[in-house]
C-alpha cells in the first residue's frame, strides 16, 4: 500500500501536464509555433552534443567520452553523430516539410543507435557513477525530443495551408 500514492500523484499529474501540453502544441494552428518546435528541437540536440564531453563508457571499458569514442572511430557513436547531425541541418537550414519528415525519421533512427550503444556499453548490471551518467542523460532528452519532432510533423500540414 506505501507505493499507491506516489504511483496516483505521477499518473494525476501525466494526465494534467500531458492534456495542457497536447491542447498547446497539438491542436493549435499558431504559425510561430512550427519555429519554437523547431528551435525546441535544436537545442535538445545541441545539449546531446554537448554531453558527448563527458565519459560515455564505463571507466571498466576505457572511460572514454563520447566525442572520444567517435575520434576513434567506434561505428555506432559516429552514427549516432551523423544522424544528430543531418537532422539538426535538415530542421534548421532547410525548412521543407518534406526534408524535416526525413530529419525526424534520423533522428527515431539515431535514438535506436543510442539504445544499442548503450547495450553495449554496460552490458549486464552495471552499478553506475554519477561520471557513467550522460548517455542515460543524452537518451532521456531524445526521448523527449522525439515527442518534440512528432509534434512539429503534426504541425507541418498546418504550415503548408498557411501559405
């Protein structure tokens, strides 16, 4: 009976915060809504990259951050790279809805390198540091970007009519 209140308060509070942000951002026809989703977008991604400074292995596995594992060359992480980095170009420079389609799609495919990443990276039970923590951090925030850019899609159509 303890873990009944706090499983009711999140799930009262996921509903209330969840139909104010779907009222906002999903049903609104607001033109400079498209530019903050974008830029909401960009910054998400500019703060994954900034994350790569710190370690992304385990110091049992080299301790290596994850702009390290890509300067030598680890296959994954410079997917990952390159996936964060076409879809920042192709939310910001391009700004056609079919090119962000696409961009968005890099970016589900970049969220699936992550989470084989980090498979990789702390195989079994892992006891993690506070130092082992930024590619939970990068994921949680994609994961959250991912609402973000499924957003921006739903927004898209709504672009093209206002034209």
């Amino acid at each position: 009976m303890p873990d009944f209140w706090p499983k009711v308060f999140f799930w009262i509070s996921f509903s209330i915060i969840s139909s104010l942000v779907l009222r906002y951002f999903y049903f609104s026809k607001n033109v400079n809504l498209l530019r903050r989703l974008r830029l909401a977008a960009g910054v998400l991604i500019i703060v994954v990259f900034v994350l790569l400074f710190f370690p992304w292995l385990p110091e049992t596995r080299g301790g290596s951050t994850g702009w390290g594992a890509i300067l030598q060359g680890d296959l994954p992480m410079v997917i990952l790279a390159g996936l964060l980095g076409f879809t920042l170009i192709t939310l910001f420079i391009s700004g056609r809805p079919l090119l962000s389609k696409v961009g968005v799609l890099a970016h589900l495919a970049a969220i699936i390198f992550l989470f084989g990443i980090m498979v990789y990276a702390y195989p079994g039970t892992v006891s993690l540091k506070f130092r082992d923590t930024a590619p939970i951090f990068a994921f949680l925030i994609l994961i959250a970007n991912n609402l973000v850019l499924l957003l921006l899609w739903h927004q898209l159509p709504h672009q093209a009519k206002n034209k």
